[in-house]
C-alpha cells in the first residue's frame, strides 16, 4: 500500500489535522500523475544591484545582505505575461516530447494578468500556442499559484478529466513596483515557468502528495490596495501609487517562516518521511533569509536545497517552476529521487508537495 493523496482539516481550528487515506483498491484507478517536462523562461534585461541600489539611495552590499538577491530580470515594454508563458511552455512541451495541439487543459497561475479581468491570461497563451478547444483558465494564488495549479492538474488527470495538462505560472511584477519602495523595489523581478502533468506509467513514480493552505486573515501582509471593485482607478489612487506592490516584510516573514515550517513537518511526519529521504528541497524563492531560516527549522542539509535567489530574484508564482526547471536542465533530479517542495504567498497561501521524480 502507498499514499496518494491526504486530506487533513480541523473545523474548529481551521487546521489540518487529521488524515484520510486513500490506496489503489478504493476507486477503480488511481494512478498517479508525474511531470513529464518543465520549461522556464526569463526577459533578456537583467537588472543588477547597481541599478536598483541607485534609485533607492541604499548600498549595494546592502540589498544583497537583506535579499540574497544580485540580480533580477524585468521585462521590456513591449513584453506581455503570455508571450514570457508561451516560451517557457513551449520548453516545458519539447522535454515532454509533446506537441501543444496534446494539451487538453491549461492552467494559467499569475497575479500580473496581462489584460486585467478578462480575458483570462490562459487564453492569449492558448491562441499563441495555435489552440481552440482545450480548457484554459487563470488562477490567483500569488505566489502559491504554481502548486495550487499542480494540484489542479493532478487531480483533472486521475479524475479522467483530462489526459494532458499544462501548468504555467508567468509574472510581470516589474510594472506593479512603485521603484522608490524599499521592501519592494529590490525583490522582485519577472519570469515565467511551466510544467506538462501526465499519468505516470510507473506505480510509485510522480506527485505523492499535495496539501495546500490559505488564511485570509493575513491579507494586508503582501497586496497591491488599488484596481479592483473595493477601491477603483481612479486619478487619486495612480498619484498615490495604490496600484503598487505593498509588502510588509518583518510579519510576512515570521507568519510564513512558520506556517510552511509546520505544513512540511506535518506533511513529511505524515507520509513516514524524514529529511534523510528527500533528495531535493525546492521552495519559493522570496530571499534568501526566509530559505536560511527554514532549512534551519526542517534540517535542511545545504546539499539539498536548491536556490536560484540569487539571479532570477522574487518571481512570484513563476519562481517555483523557475527553480524546479533549472534543478532539472542541471541534471539535479535524477528518477526515483523525492523531492520536497513548498511555497507560501499573498492571500496568504501556502502550501508543500511530496514528489517521487521520474
């Protein structure tokens, strides 16, 4: 017997708390699902320390003294969110050796839409992959989005809602950065990353486990106040810079320390896993001081997490298929190794996956 899914929710605390269990014999498939290839892709402008210390009046060293961050990627003014999605899903698609017109569900996580409401992100990446047909939709998970969108696919393909799905998290966060904030202007940077979910052909290869976590009582910690229908565009809210990214950093870092500490230990205690059986530790890359405290608080050896913070900085929902793209195109994830995954952002959200690569 082996563990496919776990649901675990407390009413009265609100937390998860207690496990149902599922294996093979309980419905008529349950295979799993694996991902059969991931792309990633980042704008050609790199904006360094230097240029970003300059306009916020700090010290070079200090940005990467509080961040972990040397450089971050913003897109020009003629790039769209879908047309950064398309290069990292058409990667994602040639490693799983598959055509776009294979592709019977799209599921699109961002937080910078490229046409605000409607349409949806998913569907301008649809129409530049040549698609009519398949399902597409957007998400807003901030930057939860990535494994809230696996989770969804996961779950469309052991369901036998779709054979084929395409995951893609795409941020253009540059165009939401009021470049005089300090706790803002220096972390984040856009990109975007993909991943194609298949049904695994191997009985204990692919997604194990995927839990996933909100609390919207922590909503003011990382929002951007203006834009939508509680507060309008109006001349009053552009001059005063209400369509901007507002992050307060100290409590964000302490709730989220914490509630992704505890959802991994829960999840790995869970499913008889200690640290000593995961291969890889890939989590949102926020800064480094948040990855430093958690492999601190998970045991983390520093072998096994893996960081790419320092170059591509806070890409939001893109940053975890980002990091997972670039384990993989090193030849980091090898078949059979467990990967540890996790990831925390607005709403708050956050959440941990449990992967058996391969």
């Amino acid at each position: 017997m082996y563990f496919l899914t776990t649901v675990r929710f407390s009413l009265q605390t609100g937390r998860l708390s207690k496990n149902r269990e599922w294996n093979r014999n309980d419905v008529q498939d349950m295979s799993l699902t694996r991902i059969a290839g991931t792309g990633s892709y980042l704008p050609s402008r790199v904006v360094g320390n230097t240029e970003v210390a300059h306009t916020l009046g700090l010290e070079e060293s200090y940005i990467y003294r509080v961040s972990g961050i040397r450089t971050r990627h913003w897109s020009n003014d003629t790039e769209v969110c879908s047309a950064l999605a398309e290069q990292a899903a058409r990667q994602a698609l040639e490693q799983a050796a598959l055509l776009p017109t294979d592709i019977d569900t799209i599921v699109f996580s961002t937080t910078s839409p490229e046409m605000g409401k409607f349409p949806s992100t998913a569907s301008l990446l649809q129409r530049r992959l040549g698609l009519k047909g398949p399902a597409a939709f957007d998400i807003s998970a901030s930057c939860s989005g990535f494994l809230y969108g696996l989770s969804m696919a996961d779950s469309f393909i052991r369901s036998g809602r779709s054979e084929r799905c395409l995951v893609v998290a795409a941020e253009i966060k540059s165009r939401y950065l009021d470049l005089e904030n300090t706790s803002t202007a220096m972390l984040f940077g856009d990109g975007a990353g993909a991943a194609v979910v298949i049904k695994s052909q191997e009985p204990k290869l692919g997604i194990q486990v995927i839990q996933l976590f909100s609390d919207g009582n922590y909503a003011d910690l990382v929002h951007i106040p203006a834009g939508g229908s509680r507060e309008p565009m109006s001349a009053k809210t552009v001059q005063e810079k209400r369509h901007t990214l507002r992050l307060k950093g100290g409590r964000l870092f302490r709730v989220a320390v914490k509630q992704l500490s505890e959802a991994l230990s829960e999840l790995l205690a869970s499913h008889h896993v200690t640290m000593e059986d995961v291969n890889h530790a890939l989590f949102h890359q926020a800064n480094s001081r948040i990855l430093a405290k958690l492999a601190d608080r998970l045991q983390i050896p520093p072998h096994c997490l893996f960081s790419v913070i320092e170059q591509t900085g806070n890409t939001s929902s893109a940053s975890l298929p980002i990091t997972l793209d670039f384990a993989n195109r090193q030849g980091r994830l090898q078949a059979g190794d467990l990967l540890l995954l996790g990831t925390f952002g607005g709403g708050i959200t956050w959440g941990g996956a449990l992967i058996r690569w391969g």
